[in-house]
C-alpha cells in the first residue's frame, strides 16, 4: 500500500477567480439541499475545502471535489477566496477521485456515470480498475456501460465462445438425432 498522504493539511485561499469547474462532474445537487448547503456554510463557516488540481499552464485550480461549495461561496456569498487542498495526478486519476468523492456522500446522475465509465475505458481502464477505483461491482459497470451504446462500451472487450460452444454441442446432437430417426 502507498504512504498515506494528508492534502487536507495544506488548504489556502485562492482567489475566486482562480478556480474553475471541471467538466466530467456528474453529481447533481436538488435546490432543497442547495439551500442546505448555504446555511450550512452561513451558521457554522466553510469547514471543507475544494478540492482542486493546480493546473500551472492555466494559473487554475480545477475543481475535483467541493464543486457545490465553490457554486455557493462564490455565486451566494460573493467569496474573493476559496480555500482548496491541492493533488496532482492525471485527469484519468481525477476523474476517479471525483466520483469517490461524490459516491463516498450520495448520489450521482446515472447517464454522466455512464458518460464517464466509457471516459476510463477510452483511457484504458479495465472493468476491474473502474470497478476496485471507483467503488463499483461488475453489474454496474456493465449496466452503465450499456446506457451509452453496446458497441462503444464494449468495443475492446474480450467475449467467451460460450455461445458457439453452445450451438456446437446443440445443433450436432440435434442433427445426429435426426440422422438416427432418419436411418430407421
């Protein structure tokens, strides 16, 4: 296992116009709880940071995790900073961390999972390594890819012979069958 990290520990504050949404975010957050999350930020202050990637070409910090606190620090409250945690790993590996971020606390939009599933694929993740990263079983990784069209999802997919072994073993017995009626 690899040395645990502590990014939480090193939080700062950005300007607003510093951070930036990603665009792979499939979690979804109702009005009700939006407005849940104002009070919350407006009785007991901003207890979590945003979890960001800091990308240096750009000067940005890209949103991984925290997306509605952003929205609501600086749509609601007018925030000039927002405090972020920084990690630096690849868009693959954050869109992985997003959506163990947004599963680790609720739900998510079943078409921009299914979206998403088919991303890692493309980038070459293998239904074990969606399943053991983001914290899913095989069924749903499948039901998911199957949403977005079966012949992209499984396009690089390896299927057993069960079927032509199953036509095999059928359809010969079948014909000795009749070629022994036949012969009577």
């Amino acid at each position: 296992m690899s040395e645990l990290t502590f990014p939480c520990l090193d939080v700062k504050l950005v300007p607003t116009k510093q951070v930036v949404a990603n665009e792979y975010n499939p979690n979804k957050v109702a009005s009700p709880e939006m407005r849940l999350l104002e009070l919350s930020i407006k009785l007991d202050g901003v207890t979590m940071p945003v979890v960001t990637y800091y990308d240096a070409d750009r000067d940005m910090y890209e949103v991984v995790d925290g997306f509605h606190r952003y929205t609501v620090l600086k749509d609601k409250f007018k925030s000039k900073v927002i405090p972020v945690s920084v990690i630096d790993k690849p868009i693959d590996e954050r869109m992985g961390s997003t959506i163990r971020h947004n599963r680790a606390r609720g739900t998510h939009q079943i078409r921009s999972m299914s979206d998403i599933v088919i991303e890692l694929s493309k980038e070459g993740w293998g239904d074990e390594d969606i399943c053991k990263k983001l914290g899913m079983e095989l069924d749903e990784v499948i039901r998911l890819k199957q949403i977005s069209g079966l012949k992209e999802a499984f396009s690089n997919h390896e299927f057993s012979k069960s079927w032509e072994e199953f036509e095999s073993k059928y359809y010969d017995s079948e014909h000795k069958n009749r070629k022994k009626k036949g012969d009577q």
